[in-house]
C-alpha cells in the first residue's frame, strides 16, 4: 500500500482523528441521553432519574480521556514488555466473573465489580491487540511457515473460548478472533490461506443456518439456534425473539430521510428494548432520519481513515501493527452493530462504538485511541 505522506514534523498529532473522535463522543452522550432519557425517569432503579445513564456514560467518558491522553504520552514500545502480562491478566479477569466479584445485569454475567462495572470482554479485545502485535514482530519472517501462521491464527483462541463459555459473550469472541485474523492478514502476504479460511468459515456458517433452519425449534444450537431462525423470520417471532428486531427496523423505516428530530422518536419509548445499548443507531435513524444514519457511518469511515493513514507512516512494524488492531477492531463493530440493527446478521449484543452506553467500551476504545496517537507521536516526516 503507498504511503499517504504527512506535513513533515516530530511528533505529529493528527488534529483530524482528535476531531472526529470527540465528535462521536459528543453525538453518543446526547443519543444516550435521548434513548434513555424516558426508560431511566419510569424505572425505580434509577431513581427515576432521566439523566441516569448520561452520568453514568459522561463519567466513563471523562475517564476515558484522561487515560487515553496519558497512554498517548507513553512510548508505545512499553507495551511490547508486558503483553504476555496482559494476555494472563486478561484471562484472569474472565475467570473472576465466576467468583463473587462477577455481577450478573439483565440475567448474564459478564462484568466484575472492581469499585465500577468492568467487562473483562473488553479488556481482552485491548490485551489481544497488544499481544499479537508483539507476537508477530517476535516471529518475524517465521510467521510465512505454516506453524509460525498457525500460532497466531491460534493465539487468540483460549481467551475467545473462555470469554464464550465463561461470561456467554458470543459476540465478543467472534470479534476478539477477527482483530486477531485481520492483524495477521496485513502481516502475513500469504494470501491464498486467508482464501481458503474465510470460504471454510462461510461454508460452515451456511451448513448451520441450512441446519437450523430445517429442524425443529426445539432442536441443537439452544437460544442462538432461535436467534437464526428468528433472523430468518422475525415477523414469525413478532411477539418473542424478534420484537426487539422488527421494533428496529419500525423506528427505522418511520425515519425516512430526515427523520422526526432529536428527541422525538416513539419506539424508544419501551417499544425498542435497551435501546441505548446495541440498539442505539435505530433511534438515530429515527430521529435524524436516513441522513443522519449515513452521516454517521461517513464520520466512521473517516475515523478508519486517519487510523490508516497513522498505520501506512508508522515507524516501525510494531507501531503500524497496533494502530491496525485498533482499526479492526473499530471497523468489526460498527459493521457488526449495523448489521444486526438492519437483521443483515442475526441478533447478537455488539455494540456501536463511542456511541452505544457502556462504560467499559467507551474507555477501553478511548485507551486504544490513545496507543494510536502514542504511535503517531513517534512518526518523523519528510517531505519529498
């Protein structure tokens, strides 16, 4: 890929990424405040208070630039010292849900109680970036041989069964593994492998919803099973499994182009389950219209963008790998939630990032964005 060339300095900042990040930050609090403004004033455990979740994501967010802003002034080399530290510390950490630390919110248990809500899925996604960048750089030329391609296709697999099996977050395991396959795929040039495993993953993909598709609900695959059918059909589930889905897709549709205007979306008030959560771009959708859905989706390409950019000029092989992690991480995401929004893919928890309420995302995303500009800090430019 050529180099996209930079204004010759030390120590670049790239104002623009700055820029679109603090803008999606802005544009979620006010979403978040908007889709749960009238579920957090009617809910007792909220104390009836609209601007619950808006405390709650603004806090994280705060806190989220403060460390975003100290790991940029890190030297991101650091962190090739400890990233086997943090592949254990991360696997510790999933293992802590099943002890009394683990919470359990809206009947899963994903989260630990370290004085605030921490998901250890989100930790992992983190810890997997820094791991793998390190593992690939130690290989070096080895990762060509089938074992060396092997160990880091593999790698990520023991924290995605145990963030599968453990806290029953499906969809973060797919993620994890994707990060992992897509920091390969740019380190590796051996292509007809990639080839070949995307075609075997959609081939057994396929082979499933043909399976599930063909017996009877109460069959193999447990709750997901029902999640594919319902993906299949979801008018067939408009009172169970797939209200959640075809409320979106209402909210959506009652948008058209403009949309109803900020505040003024009538699915989020009940009709649309947690929609502040993994649900959030319908009501975008809904209140700024197909317009506003598209400007969204733009802001994130450009994001994805200045990642690249960083990426292409890294100083070394270290540096560009991290920065590539974050941007598949970032694209994974937001691919994923439109899709399950818009029942493109089954119904699965993935949120939208910078967006979606979480704490744990936003600042962990946050400190990502940090070993960005870390790396973008360490480019030296000249001008040819």
């Amino acid at each position: 890929m050529a180099r996209i060339k930079l204004p010759k300095a030390k120590g670049y900042i790239d104002y623009t990424l700055i820029f679109i990040v603090l803008l999606l930050l802005g544009f979620g609090l006010i979403m978040v405040y908007s889709t749960s403004s009238y579920t957090a004033s009617m809910t007792p455990s909220t104390n009836n208070n609209p601007s619950y979740y808006l405390n709650k994501q603004a806090f994280a967010t705060v806190f989220g630039l403060g460390a975003m802003a100290f790991v940029a002034f890190l030297p991101y080399h650091i962190w090739e010292r400890v990233a086997g530290i943090a592949y254990g510390v991360s696997a510790v950490l999933i293992m802590l849900v099943l002890t009394p630390l683990g919470m359990k919110i809206n009947g899963v248990r994903r989260w630990l109680n370290l004085g605030i809500s921490v998901q250890p899925a989100e930790i992992a996604k983190l810890a997997m970036i820094i791991f793998l960048a390190t593992l690939v750089c130690r290989l070096g030329g080895k990762i060509r041989s089938r074992n060396g391609f092997l160990i880091v296709l593999l790698s990520p697999a023991p924290i995605c069964l145990m963030v599968w099996l453990i806290t029953e977050n499906l969809s973060s395991a797919i993620i994890i593994f994707m990060i992992g396959f897509i920091m390969l795929f740019v380190a590796s040039p051996e292509y007809r492998r990639f080839a070949l495993i995307t075609l075997g993953i959609f081939a057994l993909g396929a082979l499933v919803v043909f399976t599930i598709s063909h017996m009877p609900a109460s069959g193999l695959f447990g709750f997901r099973g029902q999640r594919i059918r319902t993906w299949l059909d979801p008018e067939a589930y408009a009172s169970g499994t797939g209200f959640q889905t075809l409320q979106a897709l209402y909210a959506i549709g009652s948008g058209g182009v403009f949309g109803k205007g900020i505040g003024q979306s009538t699915q989020k008030l009940g009709f649309v389950p947690e929609a502040q959560n993994d649900m959030i771009f319908s009501i975008i959708c809904e209140e700024l219209g197909l317009f506003g859905g598209i400007c969204i989706i733009i802001l994130f390409l450009l994001l994805l963008w200045r990642l690249m950019i960083i990426a292409n000029n890294a100083p070394d092989e270290f540096g560009g790998l991290l920065v590539v992690g974050v941007m598949g991480h970032i694209a994974i995401q937001v691919i994923l939630n439109v899709a399950v929004v818009t029942n493109v893919i089954p119904n699965t928890g993935i949120s939208l990032p910078f967006i979606s309420y979480g704490g744990s995302s936003v600042m962990f995303l946050l400190i990502e964005i940090g070993l960005v500009f870390s790396v973008s800090r360490s480019i030296e430019f000249t001008e040819d």
